[in-house]
C-alpha cells in the first residue's frame, strides 16, 4: 500500500525524537549579549522589561568596538617653533638709528607665523609673542613640551665691522666655523646674563658634551633646513659669502629637534637696518621662510622625522 511518505515508514519518521526548540524568551535574551538595547526594542517590542535592563547592564560592561580603520587618518600637521632672539631687559642688539633687534626678531617672526597658519600646511607656536626676557634654555623647553617638528630662532645682531651686511645661517656644533660666528655665539649665549645669578648659558665645555648628544638624525634635519634657507633667500636677499655656518649655540641644543639660528642681517650695518626696519622686507624674508620650510618637509625623510 501506498503511504505517501518517502521511505513507506511513516511510524518510523514519526518516531523520532523531535529537535529541541528554544523558547522564544531564552532566544531574545541570548541576542541581549550581542545586541544594545534598541536593537531588542525593534526586534522583540514585547520583550519583558527586565530582559532589556540586562542587556543594556552587558552591553554598558562590555561595550563592542569597531575595528580602527588604518591609513586613513590623516597625518597631524607638523607644529614649527619660532623663536624670536632676545626681549623683555635683553634688547639684543642696537642699530645705528637706536633699533632694538628684539623688535625687529618678534615683528618678523610674527609675519611668518602669519604666512605659515595662512598656508594650512602646519601648526606655528611661539616662544613669546610680546616683550619679554626668557632664558635661552627655557626656549628649548618650550620646543620640547609643545613636539615641535622644527626650531627656528630668529635674530639680526651686530658685529665691529659695520661694513658686514647680509643674512646667513647658523647650526649647532661644538666648534664655531670661523672666527665671526664664535664671536656670534658668545654674544647669543651672553645673553642669559640679564636673568640675574641663577641664570646663566652652560660652560664650553659642557657645551661640547651637549653637542656630542644631538642624534644623527637631527644633525641632518638642522643641515638640510639651514641649506633649504640659504636657497631660498640667494635670489631675493642678500647673503653672507659663506652664509651657512655653525657653532656652540645654547638656544640650538635639542637633542632631537632640528633647529637653525637665522641671522636676518646686521644692525651695525645701516642698509640691514633699514630694510629690516620695513614690513616689506620682512614680509620678503618670511615669504622666503617658508618656501625654505615648504621644500624641508617635502623631503620623505624629514617628513618621516616631522610625523614620527
């Protein structure tokens, strides 16, 4: 005879022991472990009360993470520490017509701060921002506490021979390149002297040892910045003959951020003087400035140093 049922046994089939089934409360409440409250609420509307509460009180202890999204945030914006030379009872030095070079340092570098924030290339911080004195080491530290990618002080100092006119470039080491740029940096590290007895620039000697522990890798980010200087000023300021040089700068001593000492021009020369003292010019410079910064950062290895 004819069942109806595939193998002609449907005692057979009938017998078997059924599959369990979950009851329809114990299936929503195993879906509060996976799932926030409001997904329940549109799920399972009729749900008890005190299911949701548990599944929130889960969901609240062990809240579910979306997986970090790789190489797509965008890279921070590297921070560029500028560093007017001098201020507050340190006039730096003074012109033939009685300009102080920490007006002239704080208004030139406060215009290429302008032109940096303008550019919405990078972050610029500076060292100070009004007329006050601030120890060449505490210059540093403010580097060092904002991550500065790069340090850039600023000057237009004075020298014997009032003949000498132009701008240059200066790096750290432990021995000065000539015998203008050690009189330079005496001068430079002098300058702690107006903070009283317990402020003072560090001996040569320890100077020497302090060179010793800038890293490699900063040696070359501050000799790089310092040539990207100098060929951005060549065709529209004038230079020294040998406009990049070096010596014992205490403000240059980071160990790990790049950092030059720009002589803008010499206030003892009356020509540096007066360009110095317009706006149009060191709008020139800080234009110059920041083609310098621009052509740094677009080298991968100083990009890579910049963003870690």
């Amino acid at each position: 005879m004819t069942t109806g049922w595939p193998d002609g046994n449907k005692a057979a089939l009938t017998a078997r022991r059924p599959e369990p089934v979950l009851p329809r409360r114990a299936v929503v409440a195993g879906l509060g472990v996976l799932l926030p409250g409001s997904a329940l609420a549109r799920v399972a509307p009729h749900v008890p009360a005190h299911v949701h509460a548990a599944a929130a009180a889960h969901h609240a202890a062990h809240p579910l993470h979306a997986p970090a999204i790789v190489g797509r945030a965008t890279p921070p914006r590297p921070l560029i520490m500028l560093d007017p030379g001098h201020g507050g009872k340190d006039p730096g030095a003074i012109g033939i017509s009685g300009t102080y070079e920490k007006h002239v340092a704080e208004a030139a570098a406060s215009e290429l701060q302008r032109q940096l924030e303008a550019s919405g290339r990078y972050r610029v911080a500076m060292t100070r921002a009004d007329d006050r004195f601030i120890p060449l080491e505490g210059r540093v530290d403010i580097a060092h506490s904002h991550k500065a990618s790069l340090f850039i002080s600023m000057h237009a100092d004075a020298l014997t021979n009032r003949a000498v006119r132009g701008a240059s470039v200066y790096t750290l080491s432990s021995r000065a390149s000539d015998r203008q740029t050690a009189m330079l940096a005496r001068t430079e590290n002098s300058a702690d002297r107006y903070g009283g007895p317990h402020v003072h620039a560090d001996s040569p000697e320890v100077q020497e040892i302090l060179a010793s522990l800038v890293t490699e890798e900063t040696r070359h980010g501050a000799a790089h910045m310092a040539s990207s200087i100098v060929t951005s000023f060549r065709p529209r300021i004038g230079l020294l003959q040998h406009p990049s040089r070096h010596a014992s700068f205490v403000v240059l001593k980071s160990a790990d951020i790049p950092s030059v000492l720009v002589e803008m021009g010499f206030m003892s020369n009356h020509m540096d003087e007066a360009a110095l003292r317009q706006a149009a010019h060191r709008m020139v410079v800080a234009g110059a400035m920041v083609q310098a910064i621009d052509r740094y950062f677009a080298t991968d290895s100083m990009v890579t140093h910049a963003t870690g």
